[in-house]
C-alpha cells in the first residue's frame, strides 16, 4: 500500500485539478480598476481588474493550476478578490 499525505499550502487552495487562491486588493484598484499580479505555480500573471469589480469578485486564469494526470492540459486558477477597505 501506499499512502499520499498532502500538506496545506500557504496560498493555494486544490480543487482536484483547479486551484483556488484569496487575493488582498487595495479599494482604489477596485474602484478605478488596475492591472495586478496573481501568484500561480509556475511564477506570477498578470490580470485586468475592470473598474467597479465587487468584493468576493473570481476571476478564472485557464491553464494555470495543476497538469492534468497523463494529459497535456492543466487546471485553472481561480483568484477570489477580497477588497480592504480603509478605516479613515
């Protein structure tokens, strides 16, 4: 027998072969819109923010989660915006 044991990552979130990551976001970018960097597997993307995106807000990057077992094709990243809101 075998036995796997994964261990939690620090971003990242699996969903079979979907990843799932919580991205911070200034409340400006958020309201003006803007151009952010994601963190992926392999390194970092950039992503479009359109002006007036919502908190809770996914966008989905294709192809940047986990390779599909035996295939040549990967899962996608789904980047979850959670909007900071100032205090003053």
């Amino acid at each position: 027998y075998v036995v796997i044991h994964l261990k939690p990552h620090d971003v990242f979130q699996r969903d079979g072969d979907d990843l799932h990551c919580e991205l911070p976001m200034s409340f400006s970018t958020a309201a003006l819109g803007g151009e952010i960097t994601v963190p992926t597997i392999e390194g970092k993307a950039s992503v479009k923010i359109p002006a007036g995106t919502q908190n809770g807000t996914t966008f989905r990057l294709r192809g940047k989660g986990l390779k599909r077992l035996g295939e040549t094709s990967s899962g996608d990243l789904y980047v979850h915006v959670q909007i900071a809101v100032p205090t003053k």
